[in-house]
C-alpha cells in the first residue's frame, strides 16, 4: 500500500487479490444456516464461497435471477391478463400526457443506446454497458415502445395484486420482473438460417434495464394502474360470464341430442 494526499492506494491487482482471499475465507461471524424455510444450507461468508452472511449461495444466485431469495419468475400466462388490460387501457388513452411522455422516453432510451453488439462482446461487457446494448438490441428488432410500456404495466400491476408478496424487497423483485419481462422481447432470433440465443439474463443488468424502464413508464403506473386493475378485473368477469354462457349453450346442445 503507498501513501498518497488523500490516503493510501492500493494497487488495483491488489484489491482484486484481497477481495478474493475475503470471499474465499469462512468467516465465523455468519449466520449457521441459512433462514430460508427447508434449505438447511451454510451461508456464502460461513462456507467460503461468497459474502452473504445471511444466505446460502443458491439463494443469492436465485435472487440475481428473479429478484427475490425465493419467489420464482413470472411465466408469460401469469402476466397476460394484466398485459391485455394494459394495451386496452392504451389503446384507448392514447393521448394521456404520461402515456405521450413515457412513449417518447422509451424511444429516447432506444435511440440514443449506441450501436448494436455483437453477442460475443455483449457476454464480456459490464453491467451498465450491456443494458445499453439491450437497448440497441430492441431498436434492432423494432420493439415498439407501445409494447414495453404495456410490459411494464403489466408486471406492476401483477405484484400489486401478487397475494404471495415478492419475497424481499417488493422494488426489487418489480424491477427485475420488468427487465426479464422485456428481455424475452428480444432474447434471440435468426440469422441465415441460424438460431441463436443471447445468454440468460442475471444480475446487476437487469437492475439496470429495470430502473431505465420505470424511469421512463413510472408516471404511467402511479397515474393509471388503478383503472387499469379495475380493467382486468372487468374483462375477467365478462370472460367469466361468457365461459359460462359457452358452458351452459354446450350442455343445451347435449341436451338437445337426449344426452
Ligand atoms: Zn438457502
């Protein structure tokens, strides 16, 4: 370590060094176990194989993937209802200043996120750089803003009604939610004749695309998600009645052949 004016400095090699030794030694002061119901397992700082002193490496990977410790990722099915009742609240408000607003934004966001990469320089770039790339990313595949404004909406509105709670912190799991909801806009594609993939996403980028995209829809949200929860609850109740009707009109076909 040298001694400069404002303190001392270490070299960046040897910062590396001493955070790897610190993840790699067990550390006596962590929890024993892991709190998670049923795990059972050693946290990362006991175990020596990360800093977590509350929870076991499994645990904190799942909550780099989904946004919380134990709360799995929303499926597509789970967030369609809430998806339709946001485009139909779009559709027909679309000249609502904070739709207007939040529209240009994300077309801002889109626009001015560099050219595209490619995939194999995506995988080596750091976290802020590679929600950028994302960002050019949708450009490329013409996602319109329309459509991730509505996904963000969506997945607001389905942890607003989420019974289960997010399993941590609620901002947290929403902003990831978003970003993975986003992601599988354009999470891979074709090119001459080829199919290919871009690597799952985890981690500190999809806080990122997280927060770029409530910064751009957040006043949408805290204007409309209430009409918009009243939206999807109306259209679950008119399905509802027409299921039934459907229902009742096969069993008085039935009926009719003497079944
Ligand atoms: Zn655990």
């Amino acid at each position: 370590m040298l001694p400069t004016a404002k303190g001392f400095y270490r070299p960046k090699r040897t910062q590396r060094s001493a955070f790897a030794c610190k993840v790699a030694t067990p550390n006596e002061d962590a929890l024993r176990v892991c709190p998670i119901p049923g795990c059972g397992r050693e946290p990362q700082a006991r175990a020596g194989r990360g800093l977590s002193l509350f929870h076991c490496r499994y645990h904190v990977q799942h909550r780099n993937r989904h946004g919380s410790l134990w709360k799995g990722t929303y499926p597509a099915s789970e967030l369609q209802p809430y998806r339709r009742a946001a485009e139909s609240f779009l559709k027909a408000n679309p000249s609502a200043p904070e739709i207007v607003a939040a529209l240009s934004a994300l077309h801002d966001l889109q626009y001015w996120a560099g050219p595209e990469q490619r995939m194999v320089d995506v995988l080596t770039m750091p976290p802020k750089r590679k929600a950028r790339a994302f960002f050019a990313r949708l450009r490329a595949n013409e996602v319109p803003p329309s459509r991730l404004l509505a996904i963000h909406l969506a997945v607001t509105a389905a942890v607003a009604e989420d019974t289960i709670g997010p399993g941590g912190e609620p901002a947290e799991y929403r902003l990831v939610q978003i970003a993975k909801a986003a992601h599988r806009t354009a999470s891979g594609g074709t090119s001459g004749g080829v199919t290919y993939r871009y690597a799952r996403s985890t981690g500190l980028v999809l806080r990122h695309i997280g927060e770029a995209l409530d910064d751009a829809c957040g006043p949408v949200a805290k204007a409309h998600l209430d009409a918009i929860l009243r939206l999807k609850a109306e259209r679950h109740r008119l399905w509802l009645q027409a299921h039934r009707a459907d229902h009742l009109g096969i069993g008085r076909r039935l009926g009719g052949k003497g079944v």
